[in-house]
C-alpha cells in the first residue's frame, strides 16, 4: 500500500491511495483523520475524484480553520467500502508555516 499526498491549486489536498489488499473501485465514501500541530484530532470531508480496483484518488478543499495552526499535520486516509469504513492503515505529513512578518 502507498501513499501520495500533494496540492491541488493553492487550497485542495489530494490523497492518492494504492492497495492490493482491496477492491478500491467499490468505495461509497473517503474522508482524512487529521492530526493537528497541538496534538487534536479532526475528521476532514473529502471526495472521491478517481477510482479503479487498486487506486483511489480522493480531494478534500481546504476550510477556513483547517489550518489554524503552524507546525506538522499527520493524514490518514479513511475508505468506506462495502465491508465497513477502513484505515488506509498508511500515514502522510505536511508542514504550515507563520506567515511572514
């Protein structure tokens, strides 16, 4: 299983997901656990923009409060297949740094 996170325009998080222990083709719905600089947790919406057997592609457009606070952000991609909503079980990070002064 992979994991490819990057940015999609200036306010959209795109997760590509690879599995071969799934048929990822039969997702119903995605969403990012999110764990925050100061060590909370959020769940974030997100869409489904791109599926096949192996392969999910999954957006979520950033809200206004998403990213409240400077320092490193861990995703973990969730899958709602039709045995149940599963953990990608894979991790990304990313960075938001202060605005300069």
């Amino acid at each position: 299983m992979s994991l490819i996170v990057d940015s999609v325009a200036p306010f959209t998080l795109r997760v590509v997901v690879d599995s071969d222990d799934f048929d990822l083709s039969t997702a119903s719905a995605v969403s990012v656990d999110v764990k925050k600089p100061d060590g909370s947790m959020e769940t974030w919406a997100a869409s489904i923009t791109a599926s096949s057997t192996a392969q999910l592609t999954m957006e979520h457009t950033f809200l206004a409060g998403d990213l409240d606070a400077a320092g490193t952000y861990t995703i973990e991609p969730m899958v709602t297949l039709p045995a149940g909503t599963i953990s990608m079980d894979s991790r990304g990070v990313f960075s938001v740094r202060e605005k300069f002064a």
